[in-house]
C-alpha cells in the first residue's frame, strides 16, 4: 500500500475502501458478540463465544496494522 494515500491509484483507493469496510463490519460483528456474551449462561456456548471474539480481534489487528 502507498504511503501517502493522497498520490494512490483509484484501484488502491478502491482497495483501501473496501478494506474499511470489511473491518468496520468485524468491528460491529465484535460488538455483537460482546453483548451476547454478556447474556449467554451457559459456559459451553461463552467458550464459543470468546473464541471467535479472540478471532475476530486477532483479524482486525493484523488488518489495521496494514492500513497504518
């Protein structure tokens, strides 16, 4: 990815942009695992849960660290 986003293509603008909205949507995917975590009593199901948060969380750093 360029360094100055200012002098990118449109293909890689186009790239970045759609980069963004697929963490943006992770982000919100995220959050909604949260508050069912919070509201689930089985600890079967909170394991599950926590497992693709902690997946999740680990995409979306590997992805930001791209976009810095």
């Amino acid at each position: 990815m360029p360094e100055d986003k200012n002098n990118a293509t449109p293909d890689v603008l186009s790239s970045l942009n759609l980069m963004n909205y697929r963490l943006e949507t992770l982000e919100k995917k995220l959050d909604m695992l949260s508050k069912e975590l919070e509201k689930e009593s089985d600890h079967g199901k909170q394991q599950n849960i926590l497992n693709t948060i902690n997946s999740l969380v680990e995409i979306l750093e590997k992805n930001q660290n791209r976009l810095s």
